[in-house]
C-alpha cells in the first residue's frame, strides 16, 4: 500500500493533526496489517523491541500545508509515496477560492480576528472590483502574512503571532505568478448569513479597537 493520493481537508483543524487522524484510522485498517508486520519484521533485534513498546503506525506525510481555517485538497503519501510527493506540489499550479465579507479589518487578517474598525462599503461596484482585478495578475511579489502556515524555524508563522513570540527572522517576500483571477456574479451580494464575529466597538465607551490602539501608540 505505496502510493499518493487526494483528501478534502475541513477547515477548523490544522493539516498535521488531520493526517494524524487519517494515520490512525488507516493504521487500524485490515489492509495494511501485514505491511506494518513487514516494517517491523525488517528491523533488527533491537529496534524490533523498541518498536514493541509504541503503537505502531502507517509511513504518512503530506505536501504542502493548508492554513486551519481553509478547506482543501492535501496531498498525502502513504510509505514509499512520501518521497513522491514533490512531484505534485513542486511547480504545481493551484486553485483557490474564497469568500471575503467586506467593510471590515480584523487583527489577523481573517475571521478568527478582533475586529479592529468597520467601514462603509456601499460605493463599491462590480465595476471597480473588475479594474482592480488585472492588477494582481502576472509576475508579483507577495509578502505571506504571520497568520499563515508557512514554518520558519520548524513553526507555522500563526503559533509565533497567536502566542505573541518575536519572530526568528523578518518574512520576506516571494515570487509568485497568477494566471488568472476571476470574481463570482454575486461577488457584492448583501443576501448572505455571514457576520463579523466581534463587535466593532467596546460596548463600555463605543471606540473601536484600531483607534484605541492608535492613542496608545501616539
């Protein structure tokens, strides 16, 4: 059982402890007794022994990492597999889609975020969300925000900001290449159940978040 393949991610969990639990189901499988029998009986004396004292577990690793809060395709490798796996994620070219609610900024970037200010977003028109379309298209240069799955030193960039650690080093920016980008014909729709998770204002005095932060810095 050597081979690569595709499962959905749900959002709401990280990519390491989704395979873990793919891990232990398939390591409980039937199927794959006799390989994990294989494995242990290819160890020496020793490492057989040690190998006794733990659970035993399905070779898995996964290409590429997906963000907690996305929902996605991972490319996982089951024994020899894991050494194919760049050859799926290298270079590859990838689709993303996403849903963005707009007149608001939180402090992650996402909506896991404090909301920091609200605004009004009534002037905007499909027509100016199709001009500013072309300007991220082709060759650009992207900074990764801290919350993100990209490691440094090991660690995802969203452990350093969660647990307010310095990071390592400054992030810096990669190039990247859009091929195309394109908008959904209900992009401005007001008839949806999304909602901003935080107040935009602290119910004690009224004053949001950024200008609060504003009059500390100043």
């Amino acid at each position: 059982m050597d081979g690569v393949f595709g499962i959905n991610k749900p959002p709401g969990i990280t990519s390491a402890n989704f395979l873990n639990r793919i891990n232990e189901i398939f390591t409980k499988a039937d199927v794959f007794q006799e390989s994990l029998e294989a494995m242990k009986q290819s160890f020496g004396e020793r490492k057989r022994q040690k190998w006794g004292r733990r659970s035993q577990k399905v070779k898995m690793g996964h290409g590429g990492t997906l963000d907690p809060l996305a929902y996605g395709v991972l490319v996982v490798g089951i024994g020899k597999g894991t050494k194919s796996l760049q050859n799926y994620t290298t270079n590859a070219e990838k689709v993303y889609e996403t849903v963005a609610l707009l007149g608001g900024s939180t402090t992650t970037g996402d909506s896991e975020g404090e909301l920091l200010k609200r605004s009004e977003c009534d002037h905007v028109t499909q027509e100016m969300v199709d001009k500013t379309l072309p300007k991220f298209i082709g060759n650009i240069l992207q900074t990764p925000p801290i919350f993100s799955a990209l490691k440094m030193n090991g660690k995802p960039l969203y452990e350093y900001a969660r647990k307010g650690l310095p990071l390592p080093r400054e992030i810096k920016a990669r190039p990247i290449e859009v091929y195309n980008l394109t908008s959904f014909d209900d992009t401005l729709s007001t008839s949806h159940n999304w909602k901003f998770l935080k107040s935009a204002t602290d119910e004690t005095d009224g004053v949001s978040l950024v200008e609060k932060l504003n009059r500390f810095i100043s």
